[in-house]
C-alpha cells in the first residue's frame, strides 16, 4: 500500500504542521481526558445522587467503585474459565450486569443494616459523613478479602481499535494515534447511561418521586411517596453507577484498591464543580475535571514544535505540573469553584 | 461519682492490658505501643478540639501530622552547605517569585471588579507560577546532583529537634488556615472534602519535591532527643539499676531509651491536655459548645460562627502537626510514603468517636484503646486466619484466607467506628454535660 503524504515531517518542516499537532494533541489530550472524564462523570453522578436523596457527601463511594470492580473481575475470571467471552469486546462487558447486581446488594444491605437508623433519627449530614467513613472501612476490607491488593489487567478481546503503527501507516503523518476499545467503550457506555439516568429522572413515576423528595422530604411524604422505595432506588442507582465507573476506569488504567480511593477527589470536584446535587452539573464536572488535569499535566513542548517555527520552540517541556500532581487539579479547581461560586456551575434547586 | 470512677476505671483496664503485653511478650514491645499510643492520643486530642468542640469534619488529618513530620527534618537536619551554594540563589528569586505574585494578585483586586476580577486574579496567579518555575527548576536540579545519594536535598537548620515540634503545629496551623479561609462557612461536607485534597496535596509535594525532603528516598537519621540505645549502655548506674531487677544491659539500654520518649511524649500530652481542658471550660469553650450545639442561635446573639471555626480548626491542627513531629523525632526517619489516609486520618477519627467526642479524656483514652487494637489486630487475624485455615483442606480456599489474615484491620477499624456511632455514639467517655442542664448536686 503506497503511503500517502499529507505533510513533510516535521524535522525537515520549515512551515508549521498542523495536522501532526492535531494528532499529537488528540492522542495524548483529548482522547485520554475524554474517557477519564466519562469515568469520573459516571462516578460524579453517583455520588450526587446519594447527595441529593440521602443529603450527605458519601466518602464509601470510592470504595463502592472498588468492591464493584472486584466483584466484575472475579465473574470475569469465571467466564475466562468457562471460555466464555464477547471477542472482539471485552469479557467484562459480559460480566458487568452481575457485578452490578451483587454491588447493589451491597449497597442495600448496607442501608438496611447501617444508614437506615440515622435516616429514621434524622441525624445531622456529618455524622452520616461519618458512618460513611465506617461503611468505607468495610467496603474496603471486603475488597482486600475478596482479591488482595495486587494490581490487575483484566482487559482481554481487541485492545485497539487504532494502533499507532496502523494510523501512521494509513495517514503518513509523523504523529501517531492510538484508540483503545476501552476508551471508545468508556464513552458510549457513558453516554448511553446518562441519558437512561436522565431520562429516568425526567419521565418514570419513581423518577419523579426522587426528585420531589430530594426537593422537600416532608412535602414528598405527604404526598404519599414511600420514601423507602426512594431510598431503595437511589442506591440501586448509585451502587451501578459506580460499578460502571469502577470497572471503565479499570479497564482503562488498571485495578488497585487504593487508586480507587484516590480518585475520590476528583469524584468530589466533579459533583462540587457541577453543583452538588445536580446530575447534569456532575458529568459536565466530570468532562471539566478530566481535560483540566489531563491539559495542566501534559508536556506541550511536542505540541508546540509543530505548530510553532523552530526558533521559537522553548526549551523546556512547557508542561504547568508534573504528573504527580495530577490530584492537585481537582484541588485546585475546587478551591476556585468554592472561592467564586460555591453553588457549583449550575444554580438553582437540586436536581 | 460515677463521673470520675467511670474513666478511672478504663483507663486501669487500658493500663493492665498494656502491663500484661510487657508481662507476655516483652517491656520493649509494651513502651513502643505506648509511645505510639501517647502520640496517636495528642492527634486525637486535636481532632476533639474540631469536632468535638465545634463540630468540624477535618478528612486530611494524615496532611497535617506529615507537615509536622517536614518541620522535623527542616529544623533538625544539619544543613547542606553546597546544596545552598549550587541552588540558593535560585531558590531565593523563586521565593521572591511568590511574594510578587501574592503582590501582583491584591494590586490586581484592587483594581478590578466583578467577574474581570476573578480572571485577572487566575492570570495573575498563572503568570506568576511560571516565573516562580523558571527559577525553581534550575534550583531543583542543582541541588538534587549535591551528593544525591545521602544528600541531594537542602537539609535543615541543624537545630535541636526539640524546636521541630512546636515549628510542626505552626506549619500545620498554617496550611489549615489557607483551607479552613476556603471552605469554612460554606456547607460542612465541603471543608471534609476540602481538607481530603490539601491532605493529597502536601503528600504529593512531600514525595516528589526532592529538594525539600529527598521526596521518597526518605530522610533518615534525624538527630534524636533522647541518647542512642548504644549511649544508655555506657552509662554505668542504669545497666546496674536494670541489673538489680535481672535485665541484661542491652534490654535495660532499650527499655531506658523507650521510656525516655515516653516521659517526654507523657509530658507534652499532659501539657496539652491541661490546656485542651482549661479552654474547654472557659468562656470560650461554653461559646464553642453553643456553636456547635445550635449554630444559628450562636450567630443571632452575635458570635461570629465562621471565625470561630476557622479558630478551632487552626487550633486543632497545630495539635495534629505537633503530634506529626513528635512521630517522625520518635522514628528518626521521615517516609513520606508512610503517610497513608487509612493509617492517620481515617483511624484517628475511630479514635476519637470511641473514646468520646468532646470529651478530652475520652480522646485520649480512645487513642490508647484504638492503638492497641491496631497492633494487635495483626496477631490475632493471623491466628483466626491460621484456625480457620486448619479446618479446611489444603487448596485454594485455605491460602487464600490464610493470606487476607491482614484484611482484618479494616474491617476491624470499620466495625469498632459502626458500632459505636451505632449504640454508643457518645463514645467510652461521654462529654460532660453542661452545668446548667445538670441536676443541682445535693450535699
């Protein structure tokens, strides 16, 4: 196949290529940032949900995403045992409806047996703050218990979609491009289940009934809404939202307990930069978060070669922040939003 | 009477478990859970004094004990002299760099209104971290190629080390102004997920600006207190006082080291604890109890709520930095990858909601008690592990317990928080009621 030349390489370059910094900038910025920011939305909508039916800031949510993300794998591993699977896709496709359902089961029996109670004394927020930081321990012991520490890969099927050496190949361009089924999965995952959320929230009877009783708890109850049903569905929703975050971000990156918890932060920006309580607000925080952090810790310096003539490329790497300090995005974006506006992107009534 | 005897008798409970480990395994074990009990029951005390005395939720405890443990190692390292000479000079014009920046960002608010203002104030910022970088940079690299093996970093002031712990609180206290200015008197899971960021942040700069703190090729071999083991062996009358109770000399050298850090530790928790108390039931602390009980009647007899807070969080975080020193001075090593949010802030606060928030005492106990069962949680999970295992065949099910044996300190940790928020959620030692609502004592 005759490789077709859509740009002179940039080492020869004597004008700006823009093409090969589109490139560059797809492959390392925006296809990056946007699947971490599918997964942080998912997981920003969760935590907003409990947020406005259950009124407090859920710290177990992380470790939710975790045990949910254990559960998928161990149902994974059994269907790699069985030779079952869903070539060219991921097994964990398969697998994630039965993780989601233990999750939930999870999710209920801990409101059974734990947030029921201060539910029913109408305990101040923080202290349901603080039993979340118990059930936190929990979820986090029963993840360690059910697959240890370790970190694992469990990604299988067709990993690319597009490879580097077949993009360069196909484009002639210097730069090249790589698309994970992962990634693209992430993204129609994320999509698809918003729009359900939504949908769901806007149009079913029981949506419906969420949003009243988020709205004004003692106006829903007399209207005849059986809180339990709320409360029940609420963490049904939030347990599979998180199971779904948990496991893209695990086919993604990789599975370790501890990053799940790590990614809590960026969860928490996401809801608070979107408006706590507001499910729109927390994907559009999720997207906001994930470009922030992916575009402050990229090294322009590649970028900038290309755009730029050569006596004016900089000698440094241009890049705000080292990787490391991926999570002091989410801060800082946090402390600007409380700063300016606490209320979160999006104003108004939660919900 | 029961409000004297009641503490008074978990606390001798506390003490004879403590007593039976020296009897069962050894004094030298028994004094290193104590140490570590005294200073995990000061952090305790400075969580009491946020939550307890004014209900505030601080989730970045682990933040503030390692800013503490920096204070160590930059008061008590001797200095790098070339590691001054190659990057000081840098280091000065970036810290200049900052001033400016802080310089340029209020003149700029004063000049700008509304939402120009908000962006100027970014640009501002911006503009004035890529000046600060552009000399920290060269800074960095310079003094990271000093001898990079042992040193490659600026070291300290050569200082006692002693000096390190009151420098931990004001380090501390520092950085929980910044937050608690930001996110105090907004909605109170803010300033808990406020302070879970700045805690992830000081983690992130401890490991990874080498300069500062060798990021994580750790610090060690900060100058102790307390003489060596080694020194207490040379010392004539203390072999011989161990020699009258039976003591080998290098047992009595480690039990007279131990109970050297114990005496300072105990010392510096009874000062904070008598004055922990003495604000308690003072004006001020009535005017803590009032805010936190019902915070808008506080604001309508015209406290100011959110100062107050921001002055309880300060506060109780220096505590928590001192606490942070005293750690990292007991450790003679600052790992910055020690610091986990498990270990230092979310097993404070079970300390503190089991021993009984708002009641000093209580935190105090609750430190001892939950420190205790940290440590032993790891014997007795091997054992359990190790019985349940012997049940079962030998396969995959038996190894795979026998190796989550060290899961069960989570679930411990969680299932004491659960349980006592649950049945007792005024904790081993409850608060103190206050005396007008008490009955009129009798006699």
């Amino acid at each position: 196949m005759p490789i077709r030349k859509f740009a002179v390489p940039s080492s020869e370059a004597e004008i700006p290529d823009f093409l090969n910094a589109i490139v560059l900038l797809a492959n390392f910025v925006v296809i990056p940032a946007t699947a971490y920011g599918a997964q942080l939305a998912l997981g920003a909508l969760g935590v907003t949900l409990v947020y406005s039916v259950l009124r407090f800031a859920n710290f177990a949510h992380g470790d939710l995403m975790a045990f949910g993300t254990a559960a998928t794998i161990l149902i994974v591993w059994l269907f790699q045992g069985w030779g079952v699977s869903l070539a060219p896709l991921p097994t964990a496709i398969l697998a994630l409806p039965l993780g989601m359902i233990i999750t939930c089961l999870l999710a209920l029996g801990t409101d059974r047996f734990v947030y029921r109670f201060y539910r029913h004394q109408r305990s101040p927020a923080i202290v349901f703050v603080m039993v979340s930081v118990g059930v936190m321990f929990i979820y986090n012991a029963l993840t360690r218990f059910l697959i240890g520490v370790d970190d694992r890969r469990f990604e299988d099927g067709e990993r690319f979609i597009v490879t580097v050496i077949g993009f360069r190949e196909a484009t002639g361009l210097d730069q090249g491009l790589a698309l994970r089924t992962s990634q693209v999965l992430t993204v129609i995952v994320m999509v698809l289940v918003t729009t359900a959320v939504f949908w769901f929230l806007r149009s079913t009877r029981t949506g419906k009934s969420m949003r009243a009783y988020s709205d004004n708890e003692d106006l829903a109850l007399l209207s005849g809404i059986n809180p339990d049903r709320v409360v029940l569905v609420t963490w049904m929703l939030a347990a599979s939202l998180a199971t779904i975050a948990g496991v893209l971000y695990g086919l993604d990156k990789s599975f370790r307990p501890f990053t799940y918890f790590q990614i809590l932060l960026p969860i928490f920006a996401a809801a608070i930069v979107g408006g706590i309580g507001q499910p729109f607000g927390a994907v559009a925080g999720g997207f906001i978060i994930a470009f922030s952090e992916v575009a402050l810790t990229y090294a322009w310096r590649g970028f900038l070669t290309h755009i730029l003539p050569p006596d004016l490329i900089p000698a440094g790497l241009v890049q705000i922040l080292s990787v490391e300090y991926k999570f002091a995005v989410s801060f800082l974006i946090l402390v600007i939003v409380l700063l300016v506006r606490p209320t979160g992107i999006i104003r108004g009534r939660v919900f | 009477m029961s409000r004297i005897a009641r503490p008074l008798a978990l606390y001798a409970v506390m003490a004879s478990l403590i007593v039976a480990v020296g009897f069962i395994q050894s004094w030298t074990v028994a004094l290193s859970i104590t140490n570590l009990a005294l200073i995990s029951a000061i952090m305790t005390l400075g969580v009491n004094i946020q939550w307890g005395y004014g209900g505030l939720f601080n989730a970045g405890i682990v933040g503030f004990a390692a800013l503490g443990g920096v204070a160590a190692v930059l008061v008590a390292m001797p200095p790098v002299t070339d590691s001054w000479i190659a990057g000081g000079t840098n280091l000065g014009l970036a810290g200049l760099a900052i001033l400016g920046t802080i310089g340029a960002a209020v003149f700029v608010r004063g000049r700008t209104h509304g939402r120009r203002r908000t962006w100027a104030t970014l640009f501002t910022i911006l503009a004035g971290y890529i000046v600060m970088r552009i000399f920290l940079d060269p800074a960095s690299d310079a003094i990271e190629a000093i001898n990079p093996s042992i040193q490659g970093y600026l070291g300290g002031l050569g200082l006692p080390v002693l000096v390190a712990w009151p420098v931990g609180g004001l380090f501390a206290a520092g950085a929980a102004y910044l937050v608690g200015k930001v996110a105090l008197g907004l909605r109170a899971d803010y300033l808990a997920i406020a302070t879970l960021g700045i805690a992830e942040i000081i983690l992130a700069i401890l490991k990874n600006e080498n300069w500062l703190t060798r990021g994580v090729k750790n610090v060690t071999g900060i100058p102790r207190p307390i003489p060596s083991e080694r020194t207490f062996q040379t010392i004539g009358w203390v072999s011989e006082l161990g020699h009258s109770f039976g003591l080998s000399p290098a047992m009595t050298a480690a039990i007279a080291n131990r109970l050297g850090y114990a005496l300072l530790f105990l010392l510096v928790l009874g000062t904070i604890l008598w004055l922990a108390e003495r604000a308690l039931n003072s004006p001020w602390g009535r005017m803590m109890r009032a805010i936190r009980d019902n915070q808008d009647a506080a604001e309508a007899m015209g406290k100011d709520v959110t100062r107050r807070h921001l002055q309880v969080f300060v506060l109780g975080s220096a505590v928590v930095g001192i606490a942070g020193a005293m750690l990292v001075t007991l450790d003679g090593q600052f790992t910055p990858t020690a610091y986990t949010p498990l270990r230092y802030t979310f097993v404070i606060w079970v300390m503190v909601i089991l021993g009984g928030s708002g009641n000093n005492w209580g935190a105090v106990l609750g430190g001892f008690v939950v420190w205790y069962t940290w440590v032993m949680a790891e014997p007795i999970g091997n054992h359990l592990a190790a019985a349940l295992a012997d049940l079962l065949p030998a396969g995959w099910l038996r190894s795979h317990i026998l190796d989550s044996a060290p899961h069960l300190r989570p679930f411990l940790m969680g299932m004491i928080l659960l349980l006592c928020l649950r049945f007792a959620p005024r904790g081993l030692i409850p608060e103190r009621r206050a005396p007008s609502t008490r009955k009129p004592e009798v006699n």
